[in-house]
C-alpha cells in the first residue's frame, strides 16, 4: 500500500484521507478503524475551528507544531497499517 517515504511527502490534508479510506477498508480491522477514525477527527477538528485558541494554540509557531505533530501521527499510523496490510497479503 503506502510506504513510509511516501507517506512522509504528503501534507496533513493527504494524509487525512488515507485515514478516511482505512475507516472505509474492509481490510482493517475495527481497532483500526477507530484509530483512523480519531486521527482524522482531530484533523477535522484543526482544520475546522475558526479559533485555534480554542485547541490552546495561541501563536503560529504553536499552530504550525501541532500541525506538524498530528502529521507525523498519522505517517506513523499509516505506515503501521500498511505494514500490517502487505505482510497479510
């Protein structure tokens, strides 16, 4: 499926949808779909919300290292699955 190289070259909003189409798998198990699930929540709920004070973000620096932080979750998750996914097939 994806590799860890790939995955470190998408941006937040790619990888977010990798997350929806594991939601969506048949292949994933429903731990799996959850974690994928949760991940993409808290994307929505970053991209969503009109005033990242609310996350307790309250200066760019912050934003951007949450952004970053998320991000590298969801590598981590998703090179983890895919991982799992290839060694099953």
């Amino acid at each position: 499926m994806w590799n860890n190289v790939e995955l470190e070259m998408l941006d937040l909003n790619m990888l977010a949808m990798l997350c929806l189409r594991v939601t969506e798998s048949r292949m994933a198990n429903s731990e799996e779909r959850g974690e994928a699930r949760r991940l993409r929540r808290e994307w929505v709920m970053f991209i969503g919300n009109g005033n990242p004070v609310l996350l307790g973000l309250d200066t760019q620096p912050d934003i951007k290292a949450y952004a970053e932080a998320l991000r590298q979750r969801m590598v981590t998750y998703l090179a983890g699955f895919s991982h799992r996914e290839s060694c099953q097939a």
